[in-house]
C-alpha cells in the first residue's frame, strides 16, 4: 500500500508540515510507503510549500506593518531567481489583532517587500494576497514602490484611509522602473471587485475593525481612489475580477506591468508538478485536509482542488479537517471519506491545541 499526503495548513492550529510528519510517523509503523507534500494554495504556508519543496531559501526583510511598528517579513527565492511570498508576512490581519484601526492601516510593508525582492535581483514574483489586515485599496504598497498621492495642494499624503479621504491626484513617474523586467503573479481566489456592494470594504471590512458606518465611507474613498487611477493612466481595473482582493491590494497590483493573477492552488501546483508526482507514484489513497471544510472548499480550496486531482488519475482520496462548518457536506461528493478531528466529547479549543494528537488517532483509526 502507498499513502500520497497534500494538506493545507490548519490556521492556528499544525502546519501542513506537522500534518505530514504524522502521516509518516502512522504509516512508518505500518511499513507503508508515503509520499509527502505539505502544501497551500496561496495563503498561509505558501511560502513554506513552494520554498521548501523547491529547495529554496528564506530572507528576511525590514518592512513596516499596518500599523506602523518594525517587523521582519519573510519570503522566499528559488534557485531560478524566483521570490515567493504572502503579503500576510507584512500586512496580515494577525498584525492588527485586537487593536483594529482600519483607517490607519496601510500595505507599506507589502510594498517594502516587493522592494526587498528588487534588490535582491530576482527575475520574477510570486504572491499570495490573502489574509490582510488593510482597506487601503494598495495604496501603501505602490508608495513603497514610488508612486506619489498627493492633495489638492499637491502634498504627499500617507497611504492610509484616513489621508486618502483628501487624495485629488497621483504620480507614477518614480514608480520602481525595474517592475518592467520582472513577472509578477499573483495567487488569489478572491474575485471580488474593488467597489459596491461586493467590494473590498462591504465584504471583508468588517473582520478589519470596520462598522457598518464605516463601510460606505471606505468604499468612497477606494472609489475616488480608482478614478483618479483611470484618469492618470487610462485604464479602470476597478470592476476587474480580484481587484478587492486584500483591501484592494488586488487593484493596486494591476497598475503594474506584467502583472497576472491566477487561482492560488493552480500556482502552487503547477510549480510543485503535483499531479505528475502523485500519477508517478500511483498511491493506494491520497489524504489532504485544513482547518475546517466549509463551503469556501468548493471555491478553489486546496482539498477539494487535491480531490478533483486524484478523482481525474483514478486514486481514491480523503479529507480530514479540523471541523466541519457550514455547507460542508456540499464537499462530500468529491471524497471516498470525510472526517473531522472535532467531536462532541471534546471542546474547540482542545481540538486546535491538541490536532496532532487526534489527527494520530483518526489516521489509526482509518
């Protein structure tokens, strides 16, 4: 028998890495051929899963986060000249935590990142964008990078919400000119427009700090934000598939050249050669899972991506998840087994401090 391990991360709770580590530690005691690969599809553990996987390295760079404190965010180069990083590295919404300020949050950092990786001279950039922290359509991160926001008396302004109310103009002449050498792609899955109703600051405002009066005063801002865009450079991404992904770090991102975005599973697994590695291996059965199966899997989440995979190549695959949450069962056709860690005898908080332990007992118990 031949086991083929592709889980995602459980936020808050074990990485895919330890995921896998108790796959191995189970089947090695069975005398059961594994094959491992913790993996991600754009957000938390990206970086680990291509930089690891790849045999890459890490560096570290000084950037500012949402807030204003000094931090250092991590992210990756590969052996090609390839940067992979998450913009959570340097704007997530962990940075934010309990202090929310959603008007003076900015995606400096982001930006500061992406320079980092300038100067490292790489050749092209991967980026994951979920899990920010910020409502400021990417402002901080074109700043970072040397576009100028200016007033109506032509002062730079911060690139925060609560300056950018005042924003009348913008200047990209001193934008980074080195942005035009390299390829820049982006890993979302979030489709979401800049503006309205669907917009960055209605549908992920709120987990950012932000009211329900605050929701149409921030779309305003994004909104003359995206104007005085379309008139500086012709061109409106405001309506454009992912443009409020991360506070509109998406829309941002689309001001620069050679810029594409792509679902985040399809990166990953594309430049890990996943399914030619699990057909090669041929296994018995795939297991894959995350923190919890809802009905988000179904959107481009990494199990259900990993189940359509082995489905397609004739294996059969599982899903263990942390929990279940609303609309799971709509995942369950694309699975020969669905398991959870949680159960009625134990509460939440002992099943995300204690998911190694279960996921050991589930797996012995398959």
């Amino acid at each position: 028998m031949k086991i083929f391990a592709a889980p995602d991360s459980f936020k808050g709770s074990i990485t895919a890495q330890e995921f896998c580590a108790v796959v191995k530690k189970v089947y090695d005691e069975k005398n059961i051929e594994t094959m491992l690969f913790p993996m991600a599809d754009g957000g938390e553990g990206t970086i680990e899963a291509i930089t690891d996987g790849l045999g890459g390295r890490y560096v570290y760079a000084d950037v500012t986060a949402p807030l204003g404190e000094k931090i250092s965010a991590k992210y990756g180069i590969l052996s090609d000249g390839t940067a992979v990083m998450e913009m959570s590295q340097a704007s997530g919404i962990g940075y934010v935590k309990g202090r929310e300020n959603i008007f003076r949050a900015s995606t400096i950092g982001t930006g500061q990142m992406l320079y980092s990786a300038l100067e490292s001279g790489v050749k092209k950039i991967i980026i994951g964008i979920g899990g920010s922290g910020t409502n400021d359509g990417g402002a901080g991160a074109l700043y970072a990078l040397g576009v100028k926001f200016l007033d109506g008396e032509n002062n730079q302004l911060f690139p925060c919400p609560e300056e950018l109310a005042k924003l009348k103009s913008v200047d990209l002449s001193c934008l980074d000119k080195r942005l035009e050498n390299i390829e820049i792609i982006v890993a979302s899955d979030v489709k979401n427009p800049l503006c309205g109703v669907n917009g960055a600051s209605y549908v992920f405002g709120k987990q950012k700090g932000a009211t329900e009066e605050d929701k149409p005063v921030l779309d305003a801002i994004l909104k003359n934000m995206a104007e005085i865009f379309a008139q500086e450079t012709g061109v409106d991404h405001s309506e454009d598939e992912g443009a409020g992904a991360a506070g509109g770090l998406g829309f941002a991102l689309m001001q620069l050249p050679n810029v594409t975005f792509r679902p985040g599973f399809e990166v990953i697994a594309e430049i890990l050669d996943i399914e030619n590695k699990m057909r090669d291996f041929a296994p018995d059965l795939v297991i894959t899972g995350e923190g919890q199966l809802n009905f988000q899997s179904e959107m481009g989440k990494l199990p259900v991506e990993i189940a359509k995979m082995a489905r397609r190549n004739g294996f059969k695959c599982i899903a263990i998840a942390g929990a279940f949450g609303e609309g799971w069962e709509n995942c369950e056709k694309y699975f020969d087994g669905v398991y959870q860690l949680m159960n009625e005898n134990i509460t939440a908080e002992y099943s995300i401090n204690h998911a190694a332990e279960l996921l050991e007992q589930k797996l012995n118990t398959l």
